[in-house]
C-alpha cells in the first residue's frame, strides 16, 4: 500500500499556538476542544457546568493481539499517536521522539502510550509486534493498535483532533500530523505537541510531569 | 645570474602556487560535495537512519561504523532503488523496507556517498558522478 504523507504543520500550530495563549499566567493545563456549557438546578438555582471534549469509548487490539480499550487507561494519563510501519517521513521521527517518552517514564503505571496505525491493512499484529520489539518496546505501557481503519481515522480525526483522513486530492494518500497528544485520567485533551520535534516532545514531557501532579477534579 | 637567480625563484613560487590550487580545486569539490551530501542526507536519509547516522535500535541499521559500508557499489545502488529482505550489518540482523529514492539525480547520490563515507565510512575520497551512473545502469 502506498501512502503519502502530508504533514499538516498550519493545523497543528494552530493548536499548539491556542493552547500556549490559554496557559499564560496559569500553572494547570487547558482543556482543550469544544467546551459544552450545561445547564442544570442546584437547590433551586440555575448553575451552568461546562462539560468538556472527552475521549469516547474505544475498542482496538494490541501488538500482543489483546483487545485495547479505554478502561485499559482507566486512571492513567497516556500519549496518543497516529502513524504507520512503513512511513520513511515522519514517523521514524515521531517514534524516535516517543521512545525518549517511553523511556523517560518507563515503569510509571500511571503513564501509558496508544500509538495507532493509519494502514491497518498492513500493520497487522504480527507487524505491529516485530515493529515494537525492534524499536525496544517490551512490556504493556506501550501500546501499538491496529483495528477497523475507519474506526482509527474517526477517533483521530474526532476526538484526538488530529488530522488522520484520506485526502482525495492525493490518490490513496493520507492526510496526517506527526502531533502527540496528552490526555488525562478524565480522557481529556490537555495538549498536542509536535511529536517530530526535540523541542515539542520536551514540552510534552514536562507537562506530563505537571498533569501527573494536578490533583483529580 | 642574479637575474637568474630571481626568475628561478618566481618561476618555482609560481609552480608550486598552481599546484597548490590545482590541489585546493579538487579539495574544494570535495568539500562542495560533501555539503551537499550533508543536506540531502538531512533530507532524505536522517529520518529512519537519524542525524548522528546511529540508526535506530534494531528498526533502522547505522550508517557509522557500519560494514556494510564495504559494498560501496550496492549502497549506491539501493539509494536509488531501495532494499527489501533482511540484511546483516556489524553482525546485527535488520528486515525493514527500504525506500527506493528516484527523486535523487546522479550527482545527489554521488554527493551523498562523498559525505557519508567521509563521516562515517573513513573513506574521503570524492565519489565521482560518472562511477555513480554506470553502477545505476543496472537496475
């Protein structure tokens, strides 16, 4: 399978840029994506409560053939990624900055990394597993799935707010980011970082370390 | 004689002068080459095999040090053409595609060799565009 690669850079500093604007003079993450103001009745008085974008539930299979879902990071702050075995560009960037990840928080159980493939029709399992243990990727923190492709481009395009389509313009090419993207134990979004740089990934790396330190609700 | 002398003396400055930059031509070719080398190397080759040329763990072999390096002909031609099946390299086995690059112009494939094998290949010498052509003759 062929497919080309397009690094949609405009997208993402577009995030990156809104989220560094919401972090200035405030120590605690944004929460990131459409906000849903909900109202309801306390004691009798009209409240609004802001529900914020969440991550849905999800069922994908791992490099070890066991059904991944989102209980699986019940609990657990993680890393979310899209990329493929086979991709020259820049996925082996993207996979040489989440192994600095990877190692950095090795052993932390309330850390984990979802990295998910866009050309499920090669990277099978058996891929996926030579692919993870070439790159020294042992244990169950780091994940790499493989399901339904539309299933993995709605959940990328959807709820990671990342550009992972097939763009039509390009005959069998894909649209992608090379984004990283943070999530907390609610299945918020609270970063997206470009997962291609030193300097994005150092980014991403310390506010995982303020992430785990923020107190639950 | 005195004259002699001087215009022995120019004569030789002279020889050497033209030597030396006879000498400093072909160096600088080398050092154009292996700028441009570096910049495609940046480009096409630092993603997978990375910009130190170490590789990446078992997924993509190093280019420094690497044996492989010996068979200088089939590096030159699996840049253009790509490699598929495992290889060995420092006794290490590697199976991952290898692109092929047709993007690349002879004198790109050249200059890349001159600049990876005079970083990490211990080997300065210029490769030259028309070697380069007759070994991609064959497919």
């Amino acid at each position: 399978m062929r497919v080309s690669f397009w690094l949609n850079l405009s997208l993402l500093n577009g995030i990156l840029l809104g989220s560094w604007a919401c972090q200035q003079g405030s120590d605690k993450l944004p929460f990131l994506g459409a906000k849903k103001p909900v109202q309801r009745t306390v004691n009798g008085k009209q409240v609004t409560d802001t529900i914020f974008h969440a991550i849905p539930a999800f069922s994908f299979v791992d490099q070890y053939g066991d059904t991944v879902t989102d209980k699986t990071v019940a609990d657990k702050i993680y890393v979310a990624d899209f990329f493929f075995t086979t991709c020259p560009t820049i996925c082996p960037k993207m996979k040489t900055q989440m192994k600095r990840v990877y190692e950095r928080f090795k052993g932390n159980e309330a850390v984990m990394i979802l990295s998910h493939t866009i050309d499920p029709a090669h990277d099978s399992v058996a891929v996926l597993k030579e692919f993870a243990g070439n790159l020294g990727v042992t244990g169950k923190q780091w994940l790499f799935l493989t399901g339904p492709r539309e299933k993995i481009y709605e959940i990328g395009q959807d709820s990671y707010m990342v550009t992972a389509a097939e763009d039509k313009s390009a005959p069998g090419g894909v649209v992608h980011s090379g984004a990283f993207i943070l999530i907390d134990k609610d299945k918020h979004v609270r970063g997206i970082y470009d997962g291609t740089t030193e300097k994005g990934v150092n980014q991403l790396m310390s506010d995982m370390d303020k992430l785990l330190a923020e107190k639950k609700g | 004689m005195k004259l002699t002398l001087y215009c022995g003396i120019g004569l030789l400055s002279a020889t050497l002068l033209l030597m030396s930059n006879c000498q400093s031509q072909e160096e600088i070719k080398r050092q154009k080459y292996i700028t441009e080398g570096m910049l495609v190397y940046q480009n096409t080759c630092a993603n997978c095999h990375q910009p130190d040329g170490k590789g990446l763990e078992a997924l993509y072999p190093p280019l420094v040090n690497s044996d492989y390096l010996a068979k200088k002909d089939s590096v030159i031609h699996l840049i253009r053409y790509g490699l598929q099946g495992p290889i060995q390299v420092n006794g290490k086995r590697y199976n991952r595609v290898m692109p092929p690059n047709p993007q690349l112009s002879d004198l790109e494939i050249a200059e890349l060799m001159t600049f990876m094998y005079d970083r990490w290949g211990n080997d300065p010498a210029l490769v030259d565009v028309a070697h380069v052509k007759e070994v991609l003759k064959k497919e």
